[in-house]
C-alpha cells in the first residue's frame, strides 16, 4: 500500500526537528480511500463505524453518549489496545467533531483518523505506540441531527447549525454568566448536551479538541468574558498551557501556525499570531462546550476552527484532512504529557476524590482508582495532593518539553497520627498569607489541632486564606517563615484570654479594634482561671521581634491557662485568621455599616456600587431580568419563571444595626407583599445585628429545613453552636433557633387586624455584628453558597397546577389541608422520598390523587390536575368542528394564493446567525487566506 495521499510536509513540533521522522512515510492508506474523499450522511457514517468495529474487534469498541433529539445515536467509537476496559494509568482522550450541523470538517476528519489508526496498528510504530498507551474517544458528529438539514458547498450559512430545536449547542450548557447568554443558545440545556456532560463526567478524560469551521484558528479558554464584551483577553489559571496546546496544534498544520490574515468574523477576515488565540479575547461565547468543561471536569479542551469552508464538497475533503492529520495527531500526543500516578494511604488503599494542586492551574480530583494526569507546562512545578482525613503532600516535577509523563505515586498519611505530626504545615491556596505559631507547650497544642481540624476538614478555612502552621517555632524556622512572608502572624500562647498586638502602628490595620476583638474572644473561650499573663512578658516580645517580619501585623492570642476544650480553641483561631484576612484586605474599603448614606461610595469601592445600589436595579430591568410592582407605598421586584413555589426576599434594616428576637413588626410589610402576589407562602428575610439564623415552620413546615441548610453552608455560622458577636440580646445566643408569629410582640398589637403573614412560612438571617470583627465587606461571597442552596432546598416539593379555587391539597397522613391559591395553583414542600398527594374540591370530594417521588436528583416535581368543565368541552368540540370545515371549504383558494406566492417553490427562509465568518468573495481560494506581506 502507498503513504497516505504522499504528503508530509511538516514536523510534528519545534523541539523534534533532529529525530527520526521516518515513521511518517511508513503510514498506510486505506483501501478506502476514494470513501475518504467524500462527506457522509448519519447513515453512512454510521456504517463507516459498524465497518471499523467488525474489522478491528481487538482494538475498536463503539458506543453511543446518548441520543440526538430526532433520535439519532451520538456514536463514539474507541480505538485503544484494550477498548472495553480503562487500563490503569492509561490516559482517556476524546475528539468531538461536528457540534455545528453544518461545519463538517471536523465529522469527516474524525472517521479518517479512525480510520488510518486502525489501518496502522501494529504496522507503524508511532501511531501503534499512541493506541496502546492511550484510549481514544472519537465521537464524529454531536449534532447529526443538524447535520442532514446542511448542503455541500456551504461557506458561511447556518442552514443546519443548530440543532433539531434550532438552539446552537455550543452556547447552550450551563454557563458562568447566564445574563451573557445570546437567543441562540436557547434556555435549559438541551438533549444533546445532557447526554454531552454526563458522558464527560462518566470517563476520566484527560485531553480534548472539538472540531468546528469558519475560520482557520485554535481557541482556548475562556470564550466568555467577565463584561461579556468582545476582545477581552480572559485567561484561564492554565492559561500557559493553552497556549501550549494550542500552537502545538497550529504548528503542525500546514498554514495555521502563520501570522497573517486569513477569514473570519469581519469583511477584511481575522489577524492571529501564530494561529492561536483566547476564546474572549477572539469575541466572548457564554454557555460554550469548553468553558464548562475546564469548570466541571479534569479534562482540558481547546477548540479548533479548521477552515474557510463550513460544509467543502467532496472534492475538498482530501487537501483539509491532509493540512489538519499531524495536527491531530501530534495534539492528542499531548494527552501523555505531565505528572500521572496514584494516590494511596498508608494501608495501600486508593485514595478517589483526592485534590490535586499546582502552582498554577485548576485543581483535578483523582479517580474511583486513585489515579490522576496533570498535564502540565515545561519546567518546574510544586504539586500538593490532599484528602479529606488525610495529611496533604507536595513534591516538585520537572516537565521536559516532548517527554512522556513523569510517573509520580504518592502516599497520603492519616491526620493526627503521631507520625504525621510535623514542625509546620500549609494549609490553603489563597493569596492572602497569614502564619499562626507558638512558643510554648499549649500554644503548640491548640495550633497542631487546628492542623488536624483544617486536614479532616472539621475547619474550613477561607479560601482566600494560605495559613503558616508552626506549633513550636524555632530559630531553624525562622527562614522558611521569611520566605512564606506572611501579612499577619498570629502568636497562640498560654495565659489569660486575650490579645496582645506587637506590630508597630503602620502594620495594623486601619479596621482592627482591640477592644472588640477581645470582648468576642472572651464570649468564645470564656474567662480563665487566674494565670499568668505570657504575652506581656518581655521574653516574647523579643522572641516575636527577632522573627524580623517588619512589614507583618503581629497579633498575640492568649487561649487560657490550660488544654482543655482543643477543638473550640483551634476553631476560634482559625476564625481570627479569616477576621484578620478580612481586616487586611479591607485597608482601602470602609467596613461594613447598617447606616445608610446618600453616596454609596461611604461604604463600598466604585466597582461594587453598581451591585449594592438602585443602579443594580436598572441594570437588572434593562436586561428583562426583574419586572418592577408596586402595591401601596411600596415597590417589589418580581423574578423568576412565574411558576410556584413564590419567595419574598426582604432586606429589613433601621436606622441602628441591633440584634433581632422577633420579626412580628415587619408583618405589615408582609402582608403589603402578599396584597401583590397572593400566592407567597414563604419569606427570607436578611438582616445584620448577629451571625446567626431564625425560622418560623408553622404552617407548610419548611423553615427549619431551609433555616438548617442555610447555616450548614456558610463557613462561619457552622463552627459554632452560638454566635461570636459580642452585643446583642443575652437569651438570643444560639446560632440556630425556632420564632414564631404568636410572640411577645404580636400579643402587644392590639389593632384587632388578621394579617395575612401569619399563613408565612418565615427565615431571618443575620449576617454580620455590628461594627464588630465577624462583620464584612465581602458579604455576598460569604453568603453566596448559603442563599444557593436555600434557595434550591426551597424548590424541592411538588408544584400543583390547573386547579380552581377552594380546593384543599393533604400530604400523606398530614393532619392539615393547605387551600390552592389564586389560579389554582400551590407548592407543596416535600422531603426526599415518594408521598402520596390528594386533592379535594370545594366540598370535600376526592379531585385527584397522585404518588410523587422527591430526590436530589429530581427535587422539583410538577403536576397539572386539570379541571375543565362539561360546557367548556363542549364548547371546545364545536369549535375544533368549524375549524375544520372552514379548512376543508377554503382550501382550494389558500392552496391558489400559496402557489402564487412561491409558497411551494422550494424557497425557504434563510435565518439569521451570529457571528458568520465573513469574506471579500466567495471564489477567494483557502490557499490566500493569509497576507503573506505580514508574515
């Protein structure tokens, strides 16, 4: 058999230019080479796979991701030494091609490198050497419904671009950005792409490429820009290693790689250096394939745009896949690059969802087996692998350009054990650098039991936080204390409760109040016993002095006379170091204040304003997300899709921020509310005065639950049983507990009046303490988490719709009845499992009744129970009746005036795309894509 096509042009990469390139010419062509040079229908490619499978049985396994949505299969076919089976260690590797109907370079290319890999085993050594130490995935179309909607020939339509939904996949899965999204990205994800994820999270993929057309580039991470504006370079924290990639893709075709023009977005075509380019940097994309991906997955993808031509006819076909077969080739090569090895502990068990950290890059998480691949850039690199219950590791890799993965195992210890005790720890990656160490015995306690409560994952720290953990500092510390160069430092020693600061004043920060700090000290640990007071003592002064860190704020932490209470003590340090952090960050922001100002630049920095202010509001409706509702003297913002269940969302501060131990008095503003949207049965409200959450579960019983999931989401409100702020009312100390609307203060009102926020359900959350240390600038990032995964735990029920009003719904063997609200509609809150629902008329009759099923997967369930009466279906019939005789009389006359219009002629509507590459002419030659003059 002859070399395919018999052109070779290029070498792989710049660094193999010396080797042995002789492999090359010993690859083989297909038989079926005149098939090669043709495109293929889903019918056809479907065979061109069956063919590959039957012939090659020992290294072929083809499966289907899922279904397209007419029902076609999303084929994958794996080519590997042993197909059906993940071989420990061996890297998975996928190729998507054709997530764009209409651009199917990248369909055919995939079925040729099938093909000429199948061809080859055990024949060509390089391309035998990839199948056995890789497992390639090669899916050839993702959309091949859109697929049979294009034609050959076409250069830049998108007749056949979306899917059967018209929706465009690649702005279609779930994105960082939702207000970015463009229409054409549709709203929930569609069948496609659901498939897509799921089987991106069923493999341990390590390297991919998705093939599109209409240019002549490869993109990395990030398509989508923090602005959601064009040209804005977003770099991904493996931004290196993309561009990596990326050339080595560009460099090994036969044109890509040179700086120049070729075609693209404009009329004059796109300028890349070197055939590379950022994803936002190029024009931002929200909800693309590859952003998700680097956000969800260890897997890293880049994609390519592989010609001029979205849909070439099959003459075409030879010239691209000969430009782009070492491309694809020497690309997935990269898939075998980096670190790989296995995690275990002690007892040589793996170790799965372990973290695995580089100095720069996204964190990956080790496999069922323990296994992980880090790809990673040339040079040298500290990873850190860590485990929950486990102590963390870190060891230095040096990456060789061309070289195969470094083989690197590592054993995890367990936390606490006497040999897993050391004279320092690191805990975190943040970039704020804090260190806490001791000089004495109990010091030294406390801070090796906070290294055991950050390692099992007891103490979350902040995770803009690195903590420094010395339990017993020494001058043989000292330079690797220098060298972290913390902002703070955090001295624990014996002796009565207090804090000590040895900073001199330029080091402290402008936000830190002594006073207050001790006074929330003392209401965690309490008052010691009478002892010594160590941090006064002129011995540790000198000790701190000579740590020699003069640009560090250096704080003393005294935690009582003796070791008892470890874990409350470790904790509450732990806690002063996310304080500190806040204070140390906070410097150029005023600190967070209740009292309201007419500029709102007094408490937050120009960029926030747009997000705390009425300007947010603005913003908000200009872009159709809030529609604005008054209702007395008051305004209200309605969000959402309009279906049940209805939240009201309240932020209730006066003049003064104080403690709350009622919530009665906001009733009128609650009742104003339900007058605007009758169907509220539930209300958050958010407030400051504590750290602390208060619920009312009197009528549909989901306060608690919401109240409990809240709190057990933020990271300081979990560590403690009752709250660190210094003031407020005595008895209200606990960090979670039930109120209710029967209170004190609801008996004081006298009015006579039936307020219709007694039917609420009802959460207060108190966010931070007055003017204290356990307050922030940072609020939504501390609460982001919590209002998340209330909010979701708010939605997790059965909604009931299509009912009348009067009708009673009952929940299993619940004693009391909730009536359907205005429209006949009601949320039903529900726990995970199946309940039996029933819904009664007006007069008590059996309406309808159903079984649902709750879990975390499905939380929501939806049920329409339909009532219609026997006049309107009456009514219904006769009119389906005159419609269809007036079709039949009149169609003759409408057949007449269509025909006339050219209605049946076979012309068709050509709909509108974004972002279509452009060109001066369509006869311009793929060959003059680029200006030489600017090579």
């Amino acid at each position: 058999m002859r070399p395919l096509f018999g052109l070779f042009l290029l070498v792989i990469s710049t660094t193999w230019a010396q080797q042995d390139l002789s492999w090359k010419a010993d690859i083989f062509a297909s038989e079926r080479e005149n098939e090669m040079a043709e495109n293929h229908n889903y019918n056809e490619m479907t065979a061109w796979l069956q063919a590959l499978r039957l012939n090659y049985p020992n290294i072929t396994h083809l499966y289907s991701a899922g279904k397209s949505t007419e029902g076609r299969e999303l084929w994958v076919l794996i080519v590997s030494d042993k197909p059906k089976e993940h071989e420990l260690l061996e890297a998975e590797l996928k190729i998507v091609g054709n997530m764009h109907g209409n651009e199917v370079v990248g369909r055919e290319a995939v079925l040729y490198l099938a093909e000429i890999l199948c061809l080859n085993y055990g024949r060509n050594k390089y391309l035998t050497d990839l199948v056995d130490n890789a497992r390639f995935h090669l899916m050839p179309s993702m959309n091949p419904d859109g697929y049979e909607k294009g034609f050959a020939g076409d250069r830049i339509s998108a007749m056949g671009r979306a899917n059967a939904n018209d929706v465009d996949l690649n702005r279609n899965f779930p994105t960082k950005y939702p207000e970015h999204r463009e229409s054409s990205g549709g709203s929930d994800p569609e069948i496609e792409n659901i498939a897509v994820m799921k089987w991106l999270q069923s493999y341990p993929f390590v390297l991919s490429t998705n093939l599109h057309g209409g240019s002549l580039v490869a993109n990395y991470p990030y398509d989508d820009s923090v602005t959601g504006q064009d040209g804005i370079y977003t770099a991904s924290a493996d931004d290196k290693l993309f561009v990596e990639l990326s050339y080595r893709y560009a460099r090994a075709h036969t044109k890509m790689w040179k700086t120049g023009r070729r075609c693209g977005l404009s009329a004059d075509g796109d300028n890349f250096i070197n055939g590379i380019t950022n994803g936002a940097g190029w024009y931002h994309l929200a909800g693309g394939m590859q952003d998700w991906q680097y956000e969800n997955t260890n897997c890293l993808e880049i994609t390519v745009e592989m010609g001029c031509f979205k849909f070439p006819t099959d003459d075409m076909m030879p010239k691209l896949w000969e430009e782009h077969q070492y491309s694809l080739l020497s690309f997935m090569e990269m898939g075998l690059t980096g670190v790989t090895g296995l995690v275990t502990d002690r007892n040589n068990n793996t170790v799965a969802n372990a973290t695995i950290s580089v100095d720069t890059g996204k964190d990956i998480i080790s496999t069922e087996s323990g296994e992980y691949w880090r790809l990673l850039p040339p040079g040298d690199h500290q990873v850190t692998v860590s485990a929950r219950g486990l102590e963390s590791d870190t060891f230095t890799v040096t990456v060789v350009p061309g070289a195969r993965a470094v083989r690197h195992d590592i054993t995890l210890l367990a936390c606490g054990d006497n040999e897993t005790k050391s004279e320092l720890y690191i805990r975190g990656r943040g970039k704020n650098l804090i260190a806490v160490l001791s000089f004495d015995e109990i010091g030294g306690e406390a801070v090796d039991e906070l290294a055991r409560l950050t390692c099992t994952g007891d103490f979350v720290i902040d995770k803009d936080v690195s903590l420094m953990l010395i339990p017993n500092m020494t001058n043989e510390l000292k330079g690797r204390l220098s060298d972290f160069d913390p902002a703070a430092v955090l001295i624990i020693s014996e002796g009565i409760v207090e804090t000590v600061t040895f900073s001199v004043s330029e080091n402290e920060p402008r936000l830190f109040d002594k006073a207050k700090m001790d006074e929330s000290l003392l209401k965690a640990l309490g008052n010691s016993i009478e002892c010594d007071r160590k941090l006064l003592e002129s011995k540790t002064a000198l000790r701190v002095d000579d740590l020699q860190l003069k640009k560090a704020f250096e704080l003393g932490i005294s935690i009582g006379c003796d070791a008892k209470d470890l874990q409350k003590k470790a904790a509450t340090i732990g806690t002063i170091a996310d304080m500190i952090k806040n204070e140390l960050i906070k410097d150029s922001v005023s600190e967070f204040s209740v009292v309201p100002s007419a500029h709102p630049g007094d408490h937050f920095t120009p960029d926030q304003m747009i997000l705390v202010t009425n300007a947010a509001v603005a913003e908000l409706q200009r872009k159709e997300c809030v529609q604005e509702l008054t209702h007395g003297a008051n305004k209200f913002y309605l969000m959402g899709s309009g279906k049940p269940p209805y939240t009201l969302i309240a932020a209730v501060e006066k003049l003064n921020c104080h403690d709350y131990d009622t919530i009665s008095p906001f009733k009128l503003l609650f009742d104003e509310a339900i007058g605007a949207v009758p169907e509220l049965d539930f209300v958050i409200v958010l407030a400051t005065g504590g750290m602390k959450v208060r619920y009312i579960n009197d009528t549909i019983g989901i306060g608690k639950s919401i109240a409990e999931t809240y709190r057990s989401n933020h990271d300081l409100m979990k560590s403690t049983e009752s709250e660190g702020c210094a003031k407020g009312f005595p008895n209200e100390k606990e960090a979670i507990r039930a109120f209710s609307w029967n209170d004190n203060a609801s008996r004081m009102d006298k009015s006579g009046v039936d307020h219709p926020a007694d039917n609420l359900d009802a959460l207060l959350v108190q966010i931070g303490c007055c003017y204290e240390n356990m307050a922030s600038g940072h609020l939504y990032s501390e609460n982001q988490r919590s209002m998340k995964s209330a909010l979701i735990e708010r939605t997790r029920g059965v909604r009931i719709i299509g009912g009348i009003g009067g009708m009673t719904v009952s929940v299993d063997h619940m004693h009391k009845s909730l009536p359907l609200l205005r429209g006949g509609r009601r949320f039903i809150p529900l726990p995970n499992g199946e309940h039996l629902v029933k819904v009664r008329t007006p007069g008590g009759q059996m309406h309808a009744q159903f079984a649902v099923v709750i879990s975390d997967k499905h939380p929501t369930s939806e049920k329409f129970i339909g009532v219609q009466s026997s006049n309107m279906v009456i009514i219904t019939i006769a009119s389906i009746l005159m419609i269809v005789c007036c079709t039949f009389m009149c169609r003759q006359r409408v057949t007449s005036v269509l025909n006339r219009r050219g209605f049946f002629n076979g012309i068709g509507s050509n709909h509108g795309f974004e972002r279509i590459p452009l060109y001066k002419s369509d006869d311009e030659d793929e060959d003059e894509v680029f200006d030489l003059q600017k090579l």
